[in-house]
C-alpha cells in the first residue's frame, strides 16, 4: 500500500471522527451517522490495502 493511500485513509478516518464528534455535540444524529460512516469506508479500503499488500509479499 502506498504511503499516499494510507494518509488519504488516515486523514477520512480522523475526518469521520471529527464528523462523529461534532454531530454529537451539536446532537445531530445525521452527523453523527455520517461520521460512522466514513470511518467505517475508511476501514474497509485500509483492510482491501492491505490484502493487496499480502499477495504482493
């Protein structure tokens, strides 16, 4: 995996936690589902990474 990939994946992930964080303080529960969201796409493409990682070693 790219140090390019994982610092996109890094970056939605805090990005989604922000997002959780704020819909939770605002309590803005589209927010907050919008924050999950985008650090659970942020994992799966993170996981998919390293897969590729596994088959290229």
């Amino acid at each position: 995996m790219g140090a390019v990939d994982k610092a996109r994946n890094k970056a939605e992930e805090l990005s989604g936690k922000a997002k959780e964080k704020f819909g939770e303080a605002t309590d803005d529960k589209d927010m907050q589902q919008e924050g999950k969201a985008d650090q659970t796409k942020s994992n799966l493409k993170d996981a998919g990474e390293k897969v590729k990682d596994a088959f290229r070693d």
